[in-house]
C-alpha cells in the first residue's frame, strides 16, 4: 500500500533535557499518514522521552513539535490519538464486551463493537472476563481499548512483551488491520524481528539522537558486507594471527582489500563480517585453514542495528576519553 503524503507529526529540531542530561537531542522528523514506524534503541536511548514528548508529557526545550498541525497535549489532538502503554491495567471482574462498551461512551464517534472485536480479534472470547484471559488476549483487548475513539495515530509501548510467539504474531496481525485503514503506528519493541516484520520505517535512536532513519532493508543494505561463519580444527592463535595479518600488512588480492570486522572466535567456530568474503576465503583457503560447515549470508537486520548502536555507542566513548 502505498503512504500518503499527509504529515501527522512534524518535528522540528527538538531538544529535551532533564537537568544536565540531554534526553532528546536536535531531533526532526515527520510522520506520514498510514505509516507504522518502530523506535529502536537501547535503555536510556530516548524512546519512552520522544513519545511523552509527542503526546505533550515532555517539555520541549528548544524546537517545536505539531501534532495533526496542533500543540501536543493540545484536546484537538488527544481525541485523534490512541496509546498502549506498558502500565496499562484493567478490573478482573469485567467482561471483555463490557470493557468495550464502557470504553466505547466516552468517544463521539466510537468504533462500533463489531468492528472492535473483528479489527483485534476478540471475536468468541468478549463474554469472557479480564481474569480469564491469557497474556495475548489482554494486549489484544488493550489494543481494541486504545482504537476506541477511530484514532488516526496509535502509540504502541513495548505491547508485545512477555507474550509467547504466537501470541506476538496475533498481535501483529492486529496492527497490519489497523493500518489498512490508514491509522499511523508509533511502535516501540525490544524484539527486531517485530520491527523488521511490521515497521514502514526504522527511527534508531542512541543516546537522545536519532542515528538512522529509512526502511529496514535500508537498514540491512546500509550495513556492507557479507557475514562469514565456518567451523575449524586451528589452535585458536592461528586464526586470531590470520585475522591480525590482514589488518596489519594490508594485504590486497587484485587490487581488492581483504575486510573483516566483527570478529568472533569461540569454541572452534569463527564469524566475521566482510566486504569482500571470496577475497577473504580465497586467502583462508591459501593459507590451507583447515574449515568446514562454511557459510556466507547478507547480513541481517538485527546485525545491522546492533552495528550501528555499537559504532554509535564507541563514539561517544571515545569522545569522552579525548575531553
């Protein structure tokens, strides 16, 4: 489906600091209509501070933030918006229909419960009361409590945490339903794979910056070369020295640079990255590396994110030991 090019949420250079802390940092970015983005980071990147920012929690320091072209926390812009937030609860003793139904009054034009127990898939199970419920039924009936008012921007914090992978699954199905009605999504999610599976674009954060935006195969092609793995029968000294000559003497093979990076060696079995992989088994092979179980793949979107975090993560250490 192709996005509209209706901006729901522009943001214009936004800092945020808690005292001497820099929570957000000179962040901008827009948010189309129809677009599920996922903001990933470690603890302390920024997530949780960027969406209370949004939703008008935050004070913004420097820049400015529009939400539907309004002020966040503004009542023209709660009534479009929905959230899942990670301290959500609920009664025991109520019925999912009744949960719905009394969610359902406080919203002027409020999704029908029929379309509420299609949309998050509730359908047999609205008799039931919240204590009956397993862990993925309830996240499903949170979601369909935050849909309630026909929100044209949902907040997903951590909502699939704790949930088993086919109770994820179903909970993504419930959000691939959503956005087919032209609902943005704001996800937050530890699990790469849930981004990877749902998300239009990628926001990485670190450190209260935001290091990288674009489609997870962006992502995925932005991080070059290819990931190596074999296992071998070399004393371990033999292949950290391989590894340590190629970055020592340079050593090019047709005018091409033998890489590697991210090297792992344990137990017998070696993994690096590489730009250029045949150049580098062409040289393993020459130098009669006793290998097998090879093998040589893309790398994968997890790989890519927790690259760039490292490589973000190195900087900013490095920048503090030269100050």
């Amino acid at each position: 489906m192709q996005l509209s090019q209706t901006i729901f949420i522009d943001i214009d250079k936004v800092s945020v600091n808690y005292d001497d802390v820099v929570a957000i940092n000179q962040l901008s970015l827009k948010i189309k209509k129809g677009e599920v983005v996922s903001l990933l980071g470690e603890n302390g990147a920024g997530k949780s501070t960027l969406i209370n920012t949004i939703l008008g929690r935050c004070q913004v320091n420097t820049g400015s933030i529009k939400i539907f072209g309004e002020q966040p926390g503004s009542q023209a812009a709660k009534v479009r918006i929905g959230t899942i937030l990670q301290d959500a609860n609920l009664p025991d003793n109520v019925t999912v229909k009744e949960q719905l139904n009394l969610f359902r009054h406080y919203y002027p034009h409020a999704r029908s419960l029929e379309d509420l127990l299609n949309i998050a898939m509730l359908k047999g199970i609205e008799e039931k009361r919240m204590n009956k419920l397993s862990g993925g039924q309830k996240q499903r009936v949170f979601f369909a409590l935050a849909i309630c008012g026909n929100p044209d921007i949902v907040f997903l914090d951590e909502p699939t945490v704790g949930l088993d992978t086919s109770a994820r699954k179903e909970f993504w199905q419930c959000i691939e339903n959503i956005k087919h009605q032209g609902a943005s999504i704001i996800l937050t999610t530890h699990y790469l794979e849930e981004a990877e599976a749902l998300s239009d674009r990628i926001l990485l954060l670190n450190q209260g910056n935001l290091i990288w935006q674009g489609t997870p195969t962006e992502i995925k092609n932005n991080m070059t070369g290819k990931k190596v793995s074999f296992h071998t029968s070399a004393p371990k000294q033999t292949i950290v020295a391989f590894f340590d000559s190629l970055g020592s003497s340079d050593v090019h093979t047709n005018d091409t640079n033998i890489e590697a990076c991210d090297i792992n060696i344990q137990a017998g079995k070696v993994e690096c990255t590489s730009q250029t992989p045949e150049v580098l088994l062409a040289r393993l092979f020459a130098q009669k590396v006793p290998l097998h179980n090879l093998l040589v793949e893309p790398s994968k979107f997890e790989d890519a994110v927790l690259a760039m975090n490292e490589q973000m993560s190195n900087k900013a250490v490095a920048k503090e030991n030269v100050a």
